[in-house]
C-alpha cells in the first residue's frame, strides 16, 4: 500500500450537492478499491491562475489515501470521463511528504 495525494478542481457551476455527491462518489470509488482514507479537505472555490474551459474558477478539493499502485489509474480514467473535473494530480507521497502532510493537518485542527 502506497500513499497518496490527490487534488482535484471541480467546475464552478456546480451546486452544492453536486459536489458534494461527486466528491462521495469518488470518496467511495477509492474504499471500494480497499483504500483507507488518512485525510480529505475542502478548500472551497478559489481563483485559477489561468482559465481552464473557459473559467476562472473552480473547487478545489485534497484527497490524502494509502492504496495499492493498481488503483490509480481507474481512479483517474474516471476523472478524464467525468465532465465535472476540470484538472487533478496524483502525486504519491514519499517519507518527508507524508510527515509534512501530518504536521499540516495538525495545524489545521489546532486552527479550527
């Protein structure tokens, strides 16, 4: 089982729900697949640096997961179909990466 990073940009016309249930749909895509989710978070609707079809901006959202290898691609053949998916990378976390990744989170509940 490897560790993972995803972040995804959803399209800004969509409602509420609609990103809720796409981000649940993913969300379960990936424990349906044996993942363990470590962290999600929702960064809320941010200004692009550049437009991306047209838009200027978009939902952002941080899936932190361990899963096997195998996993990924499905995972992003079906962020390629999905026409609500503006952009998304995958990056998988090496030692350093992941204890950055637990002090941020730290920080964050200590904020909230």
């Amino acid at each position: 089982m490897n560790h993972y990073e995803t972040v995804f940009i959803l399209n800004p016309v969509l409602s509420e729900t609609q990103i809720k249930e796409t981000v649940q749909k993913y969300e379960e895509f990936l424990t349906s697949r044996g993942a363990k989710m470590i962290s999600k978070e929702d960064w809320g609707l941010k200004k692009l640096a550049y437009p991306i079809q047209n838009k200027k901006s978009g939902f952002y959202h941080l899936f932190e997961y361990t899963v096997d290898g195998e996993h990924i691609n499905p995972l992003e053949v079906e962020f390629r179909r999905d026409e609500r998916f503006m952009r998304y990378l995958t990056v998988a976390l090496d030692k350093h990466a992941i204890s950055w990744a637990e002090r941020r989170r730290v920080k964050l509940k200590q904020k909230a």
